[in-house]
C-alpha cells in the first residue's frame, strides 16, 4: 500500500497497530494510549533509519 493510496483512519489504524491495537471486529476505535505507543515506535523506526543512512554517508 502506498502513502498516497492511504486515508486519515487508514493511517491511524496503521500507526495504532504499531502501538498494539489489533483490529478485532469487536475491538472499537484506538485509544490515545495505543495511538501514542504507536506514533512512538514509528518515530524511533524513522529515527533510525536517518541514523543509518547518515551513517552510511560518513563511511564513504
């Protein structure tokens, strides 16, 4: 699935499973808590990424 293919609730369900929501039939919306644990996992995710490509970029 590609950025530009994905709506606001999309994403959010996507940044909330980060956080552990599992999307059961009976599960209802995400809470701020989940949604929080998940936007944190995916800034340490982008984090490291940029770390390891400016790394990359100092070794040549």
């Amino acid at each position: 699935m590609l950025c530009d293919d994905l709506t606001l609730g999309e994403f959010c369900k996507c940044v909330a499973r980060l956080g552990g929501f599992l999307g059961r039939k009976s599960d209802g919306l995400p809470g701020w808590q989940t949604l929080w644990r998940g936007w944190c996992r995916l800034m340490d995710m982008c984090w490291a990424i940029d770390f390891s490509t400016q790394s990359l970029e100092k070794c040549w």
